[in-house]
C-alpha cells in the first residue's frame, strides 16, 4: 500500500531530483507513534500543493466508510471559500473538480465501486485527513442523548457529527464553527433555534432529514450562509426571510414531499448558483424574479405560469444553466414572444431538457401556438438528452432532425397525440434510445422517419420502444431482406399496445437481442440476420406467425415467453423445429397445448407455465405425459427449473425422476385439480420443492419419504387443504422444511 501512494505522489516526476527529495525528506524519520500515521502516507500529504491539503484536511469531517459523491464534496469546498480563482474563465465547480480528480488520481479518493459515480476514503486515508486537520474540523460520533462531557476544541471551525442525541447540549458553546454537518443524516427532531442564536457565523448547514416542519424567520440571521441542505425534511414554505440570505450559493431541497411554495421572491439570491428541486408534486409554482439569479448553475425543475414574474422569459438570462432541465407548465405559454426570449440556443451547458405540457388535452389549447412555441425553444447543439411530452401542436419542429443535433444520445416522445407524422431523426449519428408512446395520430412510419438520402439511419441505435399506438397500422421499411437499411446496431426492440400494427418488422436485425411484441393484431416475424443469442417476448397478441421455418431461429434462440396468445398455429410452428438452444421458456395463457411433450419441448433448462386469474380457458391436462416412443429416440428434458402455476386443468405430473433427471427445482402453484403426484423417486439433483394452494392434492408420494435423494435442501408446502398428512420425520435432513 505504501508503495501504491508512492507511486501515485511520484507519477509524472522526471526529475531525478524530484526522486532523491522524497527520498531524503525528514518527514520519513517522523516516529510512528507519535501520529499514527504510516511515513508514506505523511510524505503522500506533505507533499500536496497547499490548496490541496486544505480540500483534503476538510475531508476529515466525513466517518470512516461515508460514501459521497464528487458534486457534494465540491459544493462543500466552494461554500468554505477553497474554490478561489483569479480567472474569469474559470468557474468555482470547475476549479473544484480539477481539485477533486487530483486527489483521485493520488489515490485519497477511492472509486465506491466499478460501476458507480460515488466515491470513498480508505480508513488509513481518513486517518491522515484527521491527522491534517489538527483542531479546525472535528468529528462528533456515538455521543448519548444528554452528555454534556465531550472535549471540543476552541478554535474549531468545522464539524460534523454521527449518531448523536438529539439536544446534544455541547453545541451552544460552538459560536465560531462555519460548518455544521449531520452524517449520516438521521430522521430526528432538532431544536434548530439554537444553531439560530448561537453559531451564526455558518457557512454551511444541513438540516437534511431532520423532522422539521417549518424554518423560522430568524434564518436570516445568518448572514454568512453559503450552503444550506433541507432535503427530506417536512417543511411546507420557505419563509420570506430567505431572500436575504444574499450570500446564499447551494440551496438544496432534494424530496421534500410536503413543499407546497418556495419563497414569494429570491430575486435578492444574486450569488445562488444551485437550487436542488425534486419533482415536487406538492409545488405549486416558483418564486417570482428567478431570473435575476443570473449565477444559476442548477435548476432542474421550473414550472411555468401565467402572471409577469413566473413565465417562461424569467430564463432569458440563466446562461449558465448546465446538466438538466424539466420545464412543466408550457400550456401557460400563450405569446410565442416568451418562448423565444427564454433563450434556449444560449444555454450551452445544457445536457438534458424535458419539455412538458398538461396532459389534459381541452378546448383552450391553441394547436398554433403551442406549434410556434416548440420550434422557438430550439436548444443549442451539445444536447444529448431530449424528452417532448404531451405537445399539442400538429407537427415536430424542423430543427429536430438537422444534423447540428448529432450528439442527441436518447429522444423521448410521449402523448403528442395532434403530430400525425415522427420528426426524421435517422440521421442522428449518436442516438442510442428512442422511445415513441401515445402518438395517437400517427398512422403510418416510412421514409420521412429515415431521412431521405441516409445511407444508414439509425446507426448507432440500441433501444427501439414503440408503446400505446393505436391507430398505427403501417411500417414501411427501407430495402428488402438482406438489403433492408437501417438499425445496424439495434439491440433491444419493443412494440406494445399498437392494435391495428399490421405487415413485417424490419428485415435485418444483426445485432438484435430482445425482442418484445404486446397486443399486435397480426405480426410477422421475418429476421434472418440473428446474433448468437437472443430472447423473444410475445404478450397478448391474437395472431402471430413466421414467415419462414423456425428452424433459423433454433440456433440462436435462448430465451421465450408467450403469454395469452390466440393463434394456436404460432406455438406448434416453433416446437415442430425444435428449438435445441433454448434455456428459459415462460408460457402465460396459452389455450392450446394439452401437454408439454406434445409440442417436442425437450432441450430446455427453464420453464414457467402459468395462468392469470381472468383467463377463460387453459387445457393444460398433463406435464409431459410419458410416452415410451420420444424416450427411446433419447429425447429426455434436460430441465433445470419447472415451475406451474394457475393451471386449472391439471391433474396429474409425469414420473420425474425419469425423463427430468437434471431438474434441480420445482414450484406447483395455484393448481386446484391437481390430485396427486406420481409414485417416483425424487430426480437426484433437486434441491427444493415448493407446494402451494393445491386444494386437491391429498398426499405426497410414499416414494419420497424413502429417497435417497441427499440434495434436497427445502420442502415448503402451504395451504393445501386436503393435504392430511406428512411424514414430516422422513425429511429430517432437509435444511428449511416450511408447512402451513
């Protein structure tokens, strides 16, 4: 580890002098025992710019395994004023992130996990920051409700406190603390009148899930307030006071679900440069003047309104709006003026923009305007993220399909019921996730939606969903079979509630590797470019069919779920082929098939069959009826994992010990006609078997009380009314053995 710290301080010094200073630093000869802290860690420190080790001293008001956040840990640096710069082209958060992957990259910062955004101190690397810090920040742990015992150092500035009484008398003497800091934060109530009387030199506060109602007037007593952190707290209105909290930056009231008004004004806010809303259901509007706060950096919930103060202009001057934006209330916008003067091209920092109407679709919407007003809220070129929802004019804006838009990464439409035809986005070079629901008027998809003359739409594509069509009936695609254009790399493809849908799905899918159809009239399924492994989900479809033999599909095929489908043709057509390769198939509702074996299941490792509640039918008979013939061709299932579940016709279950020999689990559910199990040996691998509500079934198999069968690790049977009797001591080596 010492070496690891090393080599992170001395990486990037080509100097041989750099080498032999380290080398020979005093600080090496430091006894342990005087510090704690091992010598490659102080040397690591001692070497730090100054403005490094003041972030990283700070640092030391975190617990041992506090995970955070980069955002988090940079706003706390900018309120405490370590964030200075000469540079106007520099911003605070940028000089601090700067700061922050400098100290990642010396390895005091630890990635939380690989796939995560959060970080952690490694306990020797909180140790060293304690260490640093000396008496300025100061770490309150595990102190009892009412004990005033607790030696503070005077000249302390910063401090944090963990798993504490609520009325820990110690703070009244904390008069010149700038820091004042739950973690982690606690659901407890707090007399906050005393941080109001005594510790008004804060610049930084966090009530965060304290169980408070309301904020007092006199929290404009703290004039020196730079950070304050309300997030879950109950509070329903900011008082007015707020406003003259005029050095306020970082103002956060992330799931405050009872929140009903920010404060009637924050135009005085000149310095806040981030307000955290959630989507507050409760909110019911902004505070007027917003846009005077011309330092906003975040903002990411606005609602318009239709009074001078509150309309969409008030973002005219919020330049430096950066990473996302969700604007609701756009129906209020009744002079397109508004929405030019919002000045959506001159954000340039905007990464994400949602733009949402009511959902309520009434007379007083002005299909023109509300036409005018989109196209005048072009957003500048950098965006990556844009979601339009419930939009009531009659067609996209132009500029959504230009290429200037080529860093768009994911396009969401949802509810535009008056557009009649999609905007042509196949030219978006970057777009991976398109989602498409409730378009109402569209009828038809064709070349428009390509881009005329693009020799390869949609070519970075990934996620294709298509939801709640109704009167969408037409795909028409581009080329034929092999030559088909379009979709190179579309990995997951999803149509659901489209009715009148009706013809192919695209011909050439290479990469495709799920591939979801709900509630369709007719579907044909014609793909003959397949990857080596794919999945197939098909739900409530009346009629389904191939339009070649299956057999191309068996090779690559390892996953199927069919559930309520009509056609009987559709299921025996992919079992005459036999599909060799698939692992998991679920069957909900399918009318047909009076028995598994019927249809050549024979290779697959997971099966679920099942029946929802409202199903008429479901002749299911039997599972598997043995039949001497498919044995002896050796076709014996290699299934892992059976489970039945709401087959109201089933009676009886094969031998299982005999053509189900790998089958390692087993669940019976909700199965009312099922009367009793076959005299077999339990199959050598089972490890569990789950009986539950079947009323009919009126003993186990004698069979099982003498297996010998070691493997079985849990029998768990409920609620089977006839069930009169088991031998429970037969089962004593089973590990959980649950009856009711």
């Amino acid at each position: 580890m010492d070496c690891l710290w090393l080599q992170k301080h001395l990486r990037g010094k080509v100097r041989s002098k750099d080498w032999e200073d380290v080398s020979h630093s005093k600080i090496w000869n430091l006894p342990e025992e005087n510090c704690g802290i091992i010598p490659a860690l102080r040397v690591s420190y001692y070497y730090l710019p100054p403005h490094l080790k003041r972030c990283f001293a700070y640092c030391s008001i975190f617990p041992k395994d506090y995970v955070f956040e980069k955002e988090e840990i940079i706003l706390l640096w900018m309120a405490e004023g370590f964030l200075q710069t000469d540079s106007s082209e520099k911003q605070a958060e940028d000089i601090g992130e700067e700061f922050f992957e400098n100290l990642y990259a010396r390895s005091f910062f630890q990635q939380f996990s690989s796939y995560s955004s959060k970080f952690v101190m490694h306990d020797l690397i909180n140790d060293l920051a304690q260490w640093a810090a000396g008496n300025f920040c100061f770490r309150v742990e595990n102190v009892l409700e009412g004990e005033k015992h607790l030696k503070i150092p005077k000249n302390l500035r910063h401090l944090s406190y963990v798993n504490i009484g609520s009325k820990y008398e110690g703070f009244k003497e904390l008069k010149s603390i700038r820091t004042f800091l739950p973690l982690p934060p606690v659901h407890i109530p707090c007399d906050f009148h005393i941080i109001l009387l005594q510790l008004q030199r804060l610049r930084v506060l966090s009530l965060k899930r304290y169980l408070i109602y309301e904020l007092p007037n006199t929290i404009s007593d703290l004039k020196h307030l730079r950070y304050l952190d309300l997030s879950y707290t109950e509070i329903e209105n900011l008082p007015d006071s707020i406003n003259t909290l005029y050095n306020l930056e970082t103002l956060i009231l992330k799931g405050c679900g009872r929140l009903k008004n920010l404060c009637p004004d924050m135009g005085n806010l000149i310095n806040l440069r981030h307000l955290y809303i959630s989507y507050l259901y409760s909110l019911r509007g902004m505070p007027s003047r917003i846009g005077r706060l011309v330092c906003l950096r975040t903002l990411p919930v606005y609602v318009v309104g239709k009074d001078i103060g509150f309309r969409l202009k008030e973002l005219k001057n919020l330049t430096h709006l950066r990473d996302r934006l969700h604007i609701s209330g756009l129906e209020n916008v009744n002079d397109v003026e508004d929405a030019r003067e919002a000045n959506f091209i001159g954000k340039k920092n905007l990464q994400e923009l949602e733009l949402v109407w009511t959902s309520s679709f009434s007379d007083s919407r002005n299909i023109e305007i509300e036409t005018e007003v989109l196209d005048m809220l072009r957003p500048y070129q950098n965006l990556e993220k844009l979601t339009i929802i419930s939009y009531g004019g009659a067609k996209f804006p132009s500029w959504l399909g230009i290429t200037s838009f080529s860093n768009l990464v994911l396009l969401r439409f949802e509810n535009c019921i008056n557009c009649t035809s999609l905007p042509t986005i196949g030219q978006l070079a970057l777009l991976k996730d398109l989602f498409i629901k409730g378009l109402a008027g569209i009828k038809s998809i064709g070349p428009e939606f390509y881009g005329n003359g693009c020799l390869t739409p949609f070519q970075s594509l990934e996620n294709l969903c298509i939801e709640d069509m109704l009167e969408w009936k037409d795909w028409i695609h581009l080329g034929f079979g092999k030559d088909s254009a379009g979709f190179p790399r579309l990995r997951m493809l999803s149509i659901e509630e489209c009715p009148k849908l009706i013809g192919n799905l695209p011909e050439n899918l290479p990469s495709l590797e799920s591939l979801c159809i709900r509630s369709v009239e007719q579907m044909q399924m014609f793909i003959p470019n397949l990857p080596k492994h794919w999945k197939i989900e098909i739900l409530k479809c009346k009629e389904v069919s191939w339009s070649s033999t299956v057999d191309q599909y068996s090779s690559s095929l390892n996953s199927v779920v069919l559930s309520d489908i009509s056609g009987g043709v559709f299921l025996a057509e992919m079992f005459m082929q036999g599909l060799s390769k698939v692992e998991r198939i679920e069957i909900v509702g399918y009318k047909y098939p009076t028995s598994f074996w019927q249809i050549g299941v024979n290779s697959i490792e997971h099966i679920r069959s099942q029946r929802p509640s409202d199903l008429q039918f479901h002749l299911l008979m039997s599972f598997m009826e043995e039949e001497r013939k498919e044995l002896e061709h050796g076709l014996a299932c290699r299934l892992q994992y059976l489970a039945l579940r709401n087959c109201e016709c089933l009676m009886k279950l094969q031998q299982l010990s005999n053509s189900l020999s790998f089958l390692r689990g087993i669940s019976i559910e909700d199965c009312p006609e099922l009367v009793s199990i076959p005299e077999t040996a339990l199959p050598s691998e089972l490890r569990f078997i789950v009986i539950k509500k079947c009323d009919a079934l009126e003993s186990l198999p004698m069979s099982w009380m003498h297996s010998s069968n070691t493997s079985l690790e849990i029998l768990s049977i409920q609620s089977c009314d006839s069930l009169v009797y088991v031998a429970t001591s037969k089962f004593e080596e089973v590990g959980d053995l649950v009856l009711l």
